[in-house]
C-alpha cells in the first residue's frame, strides 16, 4: 500500500510539474492543485499508514494500545486542504479575472510588468 | 418569486421551506454533539449554509435574501468575535491562554457546556457566513 | 504574564473582526486601524522588554503541554522583529490614511492590512513549524488580495506571477513540514533542535533542509528564486508596496535564521551554508545590478530589496555571533529605510505625475525638506555613517573578513558602491535636474489640493522613520546589545529548548 501510494505521490507530482510549466493559465491553476494533493498525499504516507486501528483509547485501558494511526498527519492535512481550498478558489477567481482583463490566457504574453518602460519585446 | 428562472418547480418550492427548517433544526444538532462525537462547528455550518443554498435553487435569490435576513459578511465578523470571546476567559483568569473552562448544567443531552461550544459556535456562523457569502456572490454574477 | 505573547495575534484579529462586523463605517475602519496598531506598537514594546528582563517566554496555547500541542514562543529574535512590524504597521497605517482611495477602503482594505500584521507576527512568535506553514498563508491571502485590491490590468498580471510562486513556495513548504514529520516524528522547533541530533536514521535529512532552503528562499526572494518580486511589487498602491517590501521578505529571512541556526545545524544539512554564501553574493551583485538599471523608481526600489537579501543571507550563512547580530541589524536597519523610500517614493509620484526618472526633475527646488527626508533613509541604505545603515554594513562585512570570506566581503562593498549610485540617481534625476517639463511640473497643483491634515498623514510616517534611521546610527549600542543577545540565543539554542520543553509556561 505505502509503495502504491508512493508511486501515485511520484506521479502527481510529475503532472502538476508539467502543468504548472505549460503557458495556458487554465493548465498552471490545474497543476497548482496537483502540487498541493501531492505534498497531501506525501504526509499522509510518509507519517506510516495503519490501517483500522484509529488513535482511541480501548475501554477500560488507561493507554493508547500499539498499532494505532497516528492522527497528527491527518489534522495536518485537514489543515492544509481548507487552507489550500481557500487559496486555490481565490487564484480561480484571480485567473478569470486577469483573462478578462487582458484578453489573453497566455502566460508569454504578460511580461508588461517585466519591461523597461518604452521597451517593445 | 419565479424572476429568476426557468427552473422553478412548485414542488422543490413547497418542500425546501420545511426543508430548510429540518436541515437548521439538524445543523444544531450536529453543532451541540459535536465535541465528542462526529461533528461540531464546521459541519454544522455547512449544513445550514446547505439548507439556505437549497432554498435558494428553489425559490431564487431575492427570496433566498430576505430569508437570510442577515448580512453574510456581519455573520462572518459575528462568528470570528464569538471564536474570539471563547478564548477571554482563559486571559483573563490567569489560565494559559485558550484553555478550556466548562460549567456543568445537568441538563440531559447537552451536558456540560463550556469555552469550546462557544468557539465551535463561532465557527458555525464563520462557515454558514462564508458559504453564504459565497454562494450570494456567485448567484448575483450569474444573472448580471 | 506570558499572555502577552498572544496580545499581537489576537489585538489585529479583533480590530479586523469589529471592521468586518461595521463594514459601511470608513471612519471607523480608519480610527481602528491607526489605534489598533498604535496599540500593537505599545504591545510589542511591552513583550521586547519583558522577553529582555525575564530571557524567551513560551505558552503552550490550551494548556496542552510542548511537544503535543501548539507553542508560541518569544524570544529575543521574535520580538524584536514583531516591534519592527508593529512599527511599519502603524507608519502604514497613518500613510494609508493620506494615500488610499475610498474604492480600496470599502473593500476592505483596513481589515486586510490587519490581517495580514497578524499573520506576520504569527510566523514570528510561533513555536510550531505546521503553525508556521499556517500563518505564512494567513499572510499570503491577504496579501494577495491587497495586491490585486483595485484590479488595474497591471496589478493583476503581477498578482499572476506573484500568487503562482508563493503557491508553489507553500506546496513545497508542506511536502518538506510531511517528510521532516516523518524523519523525527515532531514539528516543535525546540523538540527538533533536541532530537534532530540523536535521530538514527539520518538520510532524509538534507532533502528536507534543502527543500526548506527553497520555500524560504522564494519568500526570501534570493538570487535564482527571486522572479517574482520585481514583477509585482511595484503594482499596487504605494502604501501596500511599502508594507510588503519592508515585512513580507524579512519573514522569509527570518525563517531561513530560524531553521539553518536552531533547527538544521548537524553535519547533513551543513553544506546549506555554504550554498547559501555562493547565493548571497549572486543576490547581491544581480539585485543592484537589476536596480541600477532601472528608471521607475518603484521597480528601483524593488530591486534594491532583493540586493539587501543578499547581505542578510551573507550575514546569516557566516554563522557568527558577531555577523547573526550583525545581519538582524541589518534586517531592523532595512525594513525601516526601505519602507520610508517606498514612501518618499509614493510622494514624488504625487508632486510629479510620474515614476520614470526621466520625466521628472526639479523638486529640491520647491521642496528643500522632502528632498533632506529623502536623503536620510537613501544615504542610510547606502551605508554613510552615521546612519543606521553604516553599522549595518561595517558589522556584516566585518564578520565577512573575521572568517577569512574575503572575496564576498569585497563583493559586499562593491554593491554597497552601486547601491548608493543608484540611490545618488534617483537624487540626481528627481531632485537635482531641472524638470524637463519646465517649471512646476504637471501634478504640483493636484498635490496643493489634498487637505493638509491629510499631508500630515503623509509625512509624519517618513519622519518616524527617518528618526529611527538617525537614532539607529547615532545610539547605536544599545540596539547593538539585543541584536547580540538575540544572535547568542540563536546559535545556543539550550536556553530555548529550556524554555519550550521545560515546562516553565
């Protein structure tokens, strides 16, 4: 299992890579996404998967009885998908706009804020 | 009620007002079991931000705002105060800061209520307000 | 008394919650604003004096002790910083009051402004790394939407790049929060510092120190990483260009001496140094160059932060006492000089009409005082004694020589040369030189038309800041004695680990 989901940590992030590099503001959303389900993905494997043991208490013990999930990685991730909900919705809305704006979705086309002034590329 | 779409179904209409009453009365339910058991703030509010959107799709935007009654951004300030006025007592008191203080009521089914109900209610309106927000925002787009 | 460690996280909140709450009062947004960080300023000097008579103060937030639950801790470090962000918020604050339009005032641009004060204080006094990750973005968002707030075409084609690699900087920031989780099996800045050196298996280690070095690299804006600052942050208002370039890129410098001081200093991560003393010189050299060639003053100025990056970065990689002090100074002496030029900046563009160099001239003709304003935080930056930025500079390049790094220290020196060329151009150019439209200029009379309350705004921040430079240079001793006494606890991080985990709360 942890191999699988290694291999799918490895792909994600090799899409969101590729993605993120294209011109096309619509593919740069799209791997933002999947940098940010990557390293989500990754906490959740590199913290050690246990599978059906959750983190409680057993009824009469007085501790925690090995093995148990650790759920830090999972309170970690829930964090990190609200916050990253957020700010993905936000940059949605950025890149629409910023389309209507300027009439183009083309990323090599908005170096105005790149040039010296008077300069024509 | 019907200025806003095409879509209007009296059936979907008639049902959401029950509907929306079931879904609030079922979204404090899940707010009050919430702290040791599956649910809490956040679930509730979307719940209820639910019920609104649902009652929305049903009967459009205008009537969807009067229900509402509030302005969505005052929720939103309304529930950050509350999250906030959760943690004073722990300031105030000489405690660490955000420790939980709890009285208990003897009441059957809620049981003991404390500083952490209170943050989790501010987070049921933070949510319900931002879902709301959200959801008023994109539906006045739409018709524009 | 250790809650007054929360007082500048929770003081911002709650002025943002009440704007939010009373969204239609602008008045009230403007008055709680000026008081909220006026507060926040006496807040942050009550926490400085406190950390400097009592050493690091901890609290473990809940009651849940260190290393289960989440830690805020100040230390010598983090509050000096936080006091240099409480008084950039307030000068902001008051030149925000003379300078932003009322369309950016309903939408919120006050509570965006404490928000983000809160996110930067957050990152400062935070225990955590996770909690680090989290304020970073409380800082982020509301940074992005100042930046686009106002949605001119330009200001949304430098949100574009600027949003795109601060988002990348989190995602990488996260994967490395998730192996770093997994290697030692604590996020607790002090837990770590005690761990990290007796853990057995040691291989991920330097992935994850160099995985860090990358995220705050791009906050840091350093050399190879550092693309996106002068694409944006000479888009917005003046007023949310000078808050940014003076804090949003010192947090990240702060992280990178928090980490590569504290946290990374065993054997698999100390190569990061030396990589970090090849940037520094890189950062320095093509950050002036990229400024000496610019005419828009903003974009100038922009430059110029990512050069001043580099000697910080120089300082910190070193390892010194004497240059960590060395380079907190110079981050203090920075954040004040930079953000003042960004204001004078913000002015110039008021009386004259323009940003580029070229077109405009002749104000120290009608203007003798703006112009001796301008040249105290210019020749500050440069480093003429006896500002702030001559101590700076001679502490830096002083440890440079100690530890025998002659050639960066002489690369140090040369770019402090073309920084105080370029700042002798913007001199030249807007001051000196007649104006090449003739007498008066264009904008003059629009200037004369703003109330002169609203002038005052204007001007009482860039006195307070031109103070602090002054005071900076000429008491320079005492302000020495807590950059040293923050530089020891960092590098002995004994008094810290006690601190956190010695149940002292």
């Amino acid at each position: 299992m942890t191999f699988l989901l290694a291999v799918i940590v490895g792909v994600l992030y090799a899409a969101g890579t590729y993605l993120i590099l294209r011109r096309s503001l619509v593919k740069v959303i799209f791997g933002l996404m999947l940098l940010g389900h990557a390293a989500n993905l990754m906490i959740f494997t590199v913290g050690r998967l246990t599978k059906g043991a959750p983190a409680f208490v057993p009824e009469g013990a007085e501790a925690l009885v090995e093995p148990f999930a650790d759920p830090l990685p999972q309170a970690l991730i829930l964090t990190a998908i609200v916050i990253g909900f957020g700010v993905q919705a936000f940059t949605i809305v950025l890149f629409k706009r910023t389309y209507q704006e300027l009439g183009t979705e083309d990323l090599d086309r908005m170096k105005s804020t790149d040039q010296l002034p008077g300069e024509k590329l | 009620m019907e200025e806003d779409g095409n879509m209007y179904s009296i059936i979907l209409a008639t049902a959401s007002r029950y509907l929306l009453l079931l879904l609030l009365i079922f979204s404090v339910f899940l707010l009050l079991r919430g702290h040791n058991e599956p649910g809490g703030g956040f679930v509730g509010g979307l719940v209820a931000a639910a019920a609104y959107a649902l009652y929305f799709i049903a009967n459009g935007i205008q009537a969807a705002k009067t229900v509402v009654r509030f302005d969505p951004l005052r929720i939103i300030a309304a529930g950050l105060l509350t999250a906030i006025a959760s943690t004073l007592p722990s300031l105030f008191t000489g405690e660490r800061f955000m420790t939980a203080f709890w009285i208990d009521t003897g009441i059957p089914f809620i049981g003991k209520v404390g500083t952490p109900l209170l943050f989790d209610l501010g987070i049921y309106f933070l949510v319900l307000g931002i879902t709301i927000s959200i959801i008023f925002s994109l539906a006045e787009e739409d018709r524009s | 008394m250790n809650r007054i460690i929360m007082l500048p996280i929770l003081l911002p909140l709650c002025t943002a919650a009440v704007m939010i709450f009373f969204r239609r009062r602008i008045l009230l947004h403007r008055m709680l604003n000026a008081a909220g960080t006026a507060a926040m300023v006496g807040v942050s000097l009550v926490l400085l004096s406190s950390v400097h008579a009592q050493g690091i103060l901890s609290l473990q937030v809940g009651g849940w002790e260190a290393p289960f639950g989440i830690t805020f801790v100040a230390d010598m470090l983090s509050s000096i910083m936080v006091v240099a962000t409480a008084f950039i918020g307030f000068t902001t604050a008051l030149y925000s009051l003379g300078t932003i339009d009322e369309k950016r005032e309903h939408f919120f641009y006050y509570p965006l402004l404490q928000i983000l004060l809160m996110g930067i204080n957050g990152a400062f006094l935070t225990g955590d790394i996770f909690n680090l990750y989290v304020w970073f973005e409380v800082m982020l968002i509301s940074s992005f939407v100042l930046l686009v707030l106002g949605g001119r075409p330009q200001q949304l084609e430098g949100a574009i790049k600027y949003v795109t690699l601060n988002l990348l900087s989190s995602s990488i920031f996260l994967a490395a929060v998730g192996i770093l989780y997994g290697t030692a099996g604590t996020l607790n800045m002090a837990d770590l510092a005690q761990k990290i050196p007796l853990l057995e298996h040691r291989e991920m280690l330097s992935v994850v120190a160099v995985l860090f070095m990358i995220t705050f690299g791009i906050k840091a804006a350093i050399f190879p990483l550092f693309f996106w600052l002068p694409a944006s942050y000479h888009t917005p208002p003046m007023a949310v260009s000078a808050i940014f370039s003076g804090l949003l890129t010192k947090v990240g410098v702060y992280a990178i001496m928090r980490f590569f001081t504290t946290i990374f200093v065993h054997e698999e991560a100390s190569f990061i140094h030396q990589v970090l003393l090849v940037l520094s010189a890189f950062t320095m050299v093509v950050g002036v160059l990229g400024a000496v060639a610019q005419y828009d003053m903003r974009k100038l100025l922009s430059f110029h932060i990512i050069s001043q990056i580099g000697y910080m970065i120089f300082a910190l990689a070193i390892q010194s006492p004497l240059a960590i002090a060395g380079g907190l100074f110079y981050m203090i002496h920075n954040i004040v000089a930079k953000t003042n030029l960004f204001y004078l900046s913000g002015i110039i563009r008021r009386l004259k009409g323009s940003w580029d160099l070229r077109e405009i001239g002749g104000i120290y003709r009608f203007y003798p005082m703006l112009g001796l304003l301008f040249l105290v935080p210019a020749l500050g930056l440069a480093g003429i004694p006896p500002l702030s930025g001559f101590w700076a500079k001679f502490l830096v390049i002083k440890a440079g020589l100690d530890s025998e790094h002659y050639l960066l220290a002489g690369i140090a020196l040369c770019v402090s040369m073309l920084t105080l060329y370029s700042m002798i151009k913007i001199w030249n150019e807007a001051f000196w030189k007649d104006d090449p439209l003739g007498e008066g200029g264009v904008e003059d009379e629009a200037y004369l038309r703003i109330p002169s309350t609203r002038k005052a705004m204007i001007v009482v921040p860039i006195v307070i800041l031109g103070g602090l430079t002054v005071i900076f240079g000429l008491w320079f001793e005492p302000f020495f004695g807590l950059a040293d006494r923050a530089a020891l606890e960092l590098l002995d991080a004994g008094e810290y680990i006690d601190a956190v985990l010695g149940g002292k709360s």
